[in-house]
C-alpha cells in the first residue's frame, strides 16, 4: 500500500474515520467543513477541506478594515446625498 494510502473500516451509521496523520495533512480540525466528490469512472472519491464562505468574508472584511478601505455608516450617509 502507498505511504499516502490507507484503509478504513465504515461504521453501522455509515460514519469513517479521518486517521490523525490524513488530518494532519489536510490541516483538518475539530468542526471543519469536508467536501466529498464521487468520480463514478474510477469509483474514487475525492476529499477536500472547504471554507465556510461566510467564514472567507468575514476574513476580507477583517483585512480590508486594517487596511484602512472600509467606511463607517455616516460615511454612506454623506455620499448618498
């Protein structure tokens, strides 16, 4: 078997188990998002680690604030005029 490669056992509720070192490699943590893709030709399914989306833009908002590119309230005010 391939050092990337290893065998699970699927649970009576259908439930896998992610081993530590494949978590370790994918930077997956407790509560994080999985994405599972089936590729009917080669029977394989693909796993990747995804983003909340709401997570991703709270982070661009977070960065555009300390940079200094974000306006307050009043600010829309006064344009609007």
């Amino acid at each position: 078997m391939a050092q990337n490669q290893v065998t699970v056992r699927v649970d009576e509720k259908g439930r896998v188990t992610l081993p530590k070192k494949i978590r370790a490699a994918l930077g997956v943590e407790y509560g994080d998002a999985i994405s599972l893709k089936l590729e009917p030709e080669s029977h394989f399914v693909r796993l990747a680690r995804t983003q909340n989306p709401f997570d991703a833009l709270a982070q661009h908002a977070i960065k555009e604030f300390k940079e200094g590119r974000t306006r307050t309230i009043e600010e829309f005010k006064l344009y609007a005029k």
